[in-house]
C-alpha cells in the first residue's frame, strides 16, 4: 500500500492517511462455553530507557456466583520514550 500523497493542510509536514477496508476475520473470538469473561492487567513502567511491559489475562466467567478460570494470558511490551534525554 502507498503512502498518501496529497498532504493535510492542518498537520505539518504530515500526509493524509489513506483508509483501507479489509476482512479481519481474526479480530474476533465467540466462546459458546463461557460467553462472559474479562481481562486483568499488571502493569510494569519499567526502568527510564528501558521497557514498559503489560501482562493480560482473560478469565472466562464459567458459573454461577461469578466462577472464573483463566483461559488466555500473553505479554504486551514496548520501549519506554523518557530515556532518550
């Protein structure tokens, strides 16, 4: 895909984003068994220069009185941007 070309009068030096629509059948997860569930989320800032990490978890809701169980859990992570001083 190209870049836009026409540039956007109210951002400096910026281009006009160019929109695609696509099928994202991957965006998406039913869970028929346990339709009801959340994430929870620890958070490490991490150290300056270093990374900020987020540890997700996604527990289903599998019964009455708000039984849970943990079905996922994957790591989110990114270089922090305060150690460029």
């Amino acid at each position: 895909m190209e870049r836009g070309t026409e540039r956007d009068p109210k951002l400096l030096n910026h281009y006009k984003p160019v929109y695609v629509d696509e099928p994202a059948p991957w965006s998406a997860f039913r869970d028929k068994i346990n339709p009801y569930g959340f994430c929870a989320f620890q958070v490490d800032p991490g150290r300056p220069g270093g990374k900020t990490t987020m540890n997700v978890t996604y527990y289903a809701v599998t019964g009455p009185g708000g039984a849970t169980k943990p079905v996922d859990t994957f790591v989110l992570e990114r270089p922090r941007n305060d150690g460029h001083h």
